[in-house]
C-alpha cells in the first residue's frame, strides 16, 4: 500500500521546525497529512476525522505520547500508530511495542525511512484485515441457528450472508432434515426485509384444492365453507419474505397462476375479480432435483428459471466432516436441562458412534435420537449403548447393557438349527428374544418413564403416536406380533 492521496496521517508532534519537515517528507510520498502541535490538539483531531495511519511524538508538552497510543488501542480504533522520538532507546522501543504501536522511529530519520516505515505499516494492517475477513467468513461455528464449522456449511453461510440483502430469489435444495425452513429463515434475517414478517408455506402439506386459497386468499361464499375472506400467504407476507416449501409438489394450474405473480407482482383471490398487489421476497425450497422435474414435465421450465436465481444447496449432514458431534452436544444440553437430566456429554465410544453413523434423516433425524436417549436414560454421560437403534445396531433397553460388535471383530458363530428352531418358535434360545418382544418391551418401558404419556413416548422414540395405538390394540388383542416400526416422527430442524 502507497502513499496514495487518500491515505491520511496524523502527526502530533510539538517541535514546528520537525513538524514541516516530517509533512514535506509526507507530501512527497502521497500522502495527505493532519498537524496537530499537543496530546490534547491529536484527541480532538482523532474524535474528528479517523486517519488512516498516526505518527506520534512520545515527548508532548501536556502528555506522553504512549498514552494517546493508550486510548488508541483501547478504543479500537482500525489506525497504524508508528512512535517517533528524539530519546530513543532500546527500553523505549520495547514499551511503545508492547503498548500496542505498529512500529518505531528514532529522530532524525530521513524521508526513505519514514515513507518505508509507514507504508510497511499499513500493508501489515490490511493484510491483517484480511486475514481476520477470511477467519469470519471460514471460521464460523454457528450462524442464524445453524451448528456446525464444517467447510461444507461455511460456503452456506457465505452464500446466505451474500444473497441476504439482495432482492434476488433464492431456491433451496436439499434432503429431508437439512433445515431449508432455517436457511430461508436465515435470508430472511440477513436482508433489508428482517423487521417485516416470515410467512412458510408447505405446498406438499396442503391439499391441492386448498392451495391457491392459501397462498393467495379467497373471498366470502368462493367454495364451500368459505363463509368469510381470507387472507392469503402473500397478503401476510407483505413487506417481508414468503417461503414456498416443497416447491415440486405444487400443481401445474396453480404454477401457472404463482409465475403471473412472480413477473407483475399481483394476483386475484380465489373467487374474487379484484387485483391486488404484494411487496414480498420470494424463497423456495424442495428435497427433489428441480432440474430433473423440469425434464420429466412436472415442474414448469419458465418457473424454474424465474425462481432458480440463486441456487443454494445443503449438504447432507454425512457430508459434514465432524459437525454431528457439535450437534449432538448442543441437542444434549438443550434435552437435558428441558427433561432434568443430568447429562453433560457423549463418551469417546458414543461420539464415535455418531460420526459413522450414516444419518439418512439428517438433523431431524439426529434430534430424535438425541431426545430418545435423553428421555429414556439419565446420567453425567450419554454412553453408546445409551443411544438408541439404528445409530447403536443391536440397541439396548434401561439397566441392559448390549454392545455393538466392532468393526473388526470376528463374525458371530452361525445359529444351530436347533437354536434357529427355538427362535422361530418363540423361545429365546441362547439369550435371543424375537423382535417383537423387544419391541414391545421397548415401547412399553418408553410409555411407563414418560409417565404414561404416549405422545411423549413417541416423540421420544421417533416413531408417531399413531403407530404405538396401534400396536398396543394388537398386542391387546393377541394378533400376530411382527410389524414394523415406522421412520423417525419429523422434528423441525434447528441446526
């Protein structure tokens, strides 16, 4: 970096014949120079104007010189400070450094000297700048309720914090569980619409008769059981964000009709002949290849490119290195305080667990491992054998310790026939229950530690409310044992 002329320096120095000449050094060099003749005189010129660089005398008639480097440093202000002084010692050097200066001159110097000097400084300075730039856009644990410091998750975050402020659509993918909803949600704080409102829409949750009402609202007596108007999602949304998600399942009339309102920014209730118009940032999100329901004629190919201006992928959570265990941490601390557990931590064994684990439901899926183990163990360290199936393959129920078989241990000796016999006839056989036993011991002692509360069990082992009703009235009635479970109950993700 040069003496360019808008580079700026202070010289507070009390010795005028110095002074002029350090400023015709200065000048000559490029760069644009401030005199001020006290301590007091370089203060006020500091609360100001901000220069770019300072060049201070230590000796000042009402004050040391160290002690505006003092307040320099402890009012962080982004200034090169380079101390010059007649009585130069090695002691002075080392307190002026120490003190935080950026570097030292003794007097007389010549002007190569000082140009050198100054100039040295303020490259430090910029590469220093841009260092710690790059430390926040790479070193970033956490960002608008995401975790993780993966290098797969910083490019998300610099993309969210980039398109934030734009008006620019931005169009999410990703599998189920990676917290599209969060990264709109994050868009939606990082722009110039953050005081306004956030209104999500899932268009995959909604039956297809009921979506064009929802988006965009209906009039009184529009279809049975319209018995008043109502606003829309676009009419909510007003001066904010609107967040389509599963964009994919969204039928093609009702494609048609968001496109219109995509180019001109107005739309027509469901039933209703008035125009009305809408301020609001489009942001969408599907877990399908957009691309591909284009080519497959499900998804229209002008919409998609209206709404395809800032692509932003989530990676899955497989792919991001070493952020399940920080997840995991955070979602532990968090259940424990909620549930009363003591919990503080994952074993080496249980962590290691969850870093192979291949985590096809993502975060949500990570959530309600966490909680189950949670909710159906206590102690000052989640163990392996804690968490729950599949992440612990062969499972274990409270106060019964099974572990898993390592990696590279030999293979189980293969079943007698007699054994298999027993097994397939409902006996244990060498300490094996049939799976539907340990199903139902495990969904029952779920039910008897959430206190009767099926729901709860549920939520805690990842299945839904519905599945262990059901279970329980066949068991009631003696039916055939051996359905299988259904997947984890989804669970907003939150990281």
């Amino acid at each position: 970096m040069g003496g360019k002329s808008n580079t700026r320096v202070l010289m507070v120095e009390d010795t005028l014949s110095v002074a002029r000449m350090t400023e015709a050094f200065l000048s000559q060099a490029g760069f644009d120079v401030d005199h001020a003749e006290s301590g007091a005189a370089g203060l006020a010129a500091l609360e100001r104007s901000l220069p770019d660089a300072v060049l201070l005398d230590v000796r000042l008639p009402d004050m040391s010189g160290l002690d505006i480097l003092a307040h320099i440093r402890r009012q962080e202000l982004p200034v090169v400070v380079v101390v010059a002084t007649a009585y130069g010692s090695i002691g002075m050097a080392v307190e002026a450094m120490q003190a935080g200066a950026d570097d030292f001159l003794v007097k007389p110097f010549n002007a190569d000297r000082l140009k050198v000097t100054l100039e040295n400084a303020l490259e430090r300075q910029t590469l220093k700048a841009q260092v710690q730039e790059l430390k926040d856009d790479f070193g970033r644990a956490t960002f608008h309720g995401f975790i993780g410091a993966s290098l797969a998750m910083q490019s998300v975050y610099r993309i969210i914090q980039a398109a934030g402020p734009t008006q620019a659509t931005v169009f999410i993918t990703g599998e189920s569980g990676t917290g599209k909803e969060l990264a709109a949600e994050a868009l939606h704080k990082q722009s110039k619409r953050a005081n306004g409102p956030f209104v999500a829409i899932n268009c995959g949750a909604i039956p297809h008769g009921l979506m064009e009402s929802e988006i965009f609202g209906h009039v009184k007596g529009a279809f049975t059981g319209a018995v008043s108007s109502r606003d829309g999602a676009a009419r909510r949304a007003e001066g904010g964000t609107l967040f389509l998600d599963e964009i994919c399942e969204m039928e093609p009339q009702l494609q048609t009709k968001l496109l219109r309102f995509l180019q001109t920014g107005t739309y027509m209730r469901v039933g209703g002949e008035q125009v009305e118009k809408a301020d609001v940032r489009i942001v969408c999100a599907t877990n399908r290849d957009p691309l591909k329901e284009v080519e497959d004629g499900n998804f229209r190919e002008d919409l998609y490119y209206r709404l395809h201006v800032i692509p932003l992928h989530l990676p899955p959570l497989r792919e991001r290195e070493g952020d399940v265990v920080e997840i995991a941490r955070t979602l532990l601390r968090i259940d424990a305080a909620r549930e009363g557990k003591g919990f503080e931590g994952f074993t080496a064994e249980a962590e290691d667990l969850l870093l192979r684990y291949p985590w096809p439901g993502n975060v949500r899926q990570l959530q309600n491992v966490i909680l189950n183990a949670v909710v159906l163990n206590d102690g000052k360290l989640m163990a392996a054998e804690m968490l729950p199936p599949p992440v612990n393959a062969t499972g274990s129920l409270p106060g019964q310790v099974i572990r898993a078989t390592p990696p590279h241990a030999a293979a189980p000796a293969p079943v007698e026939p007699a054994e298999a016999a027993d097994a397939a006839a409902g006996g244990t056989g060498p300490g094996i229950k049939p799976l539907w036993q340990v199903e139902k011991e495990t969904i029952e002692t779920a039910i008897a530690a959430c206190d009767g509360n099926i729901p709860r069990a549920a939520a805690a082992l990842g299945i839904s409310a519905s599945t262990i009703y059901r279970k329980k009235s066949a068991w009631d009635a003696d039916s055939e044992p051996g359905e299988d479970i259904e997947g984890p109950a989804a669970r907003t993700a939150s990281a």
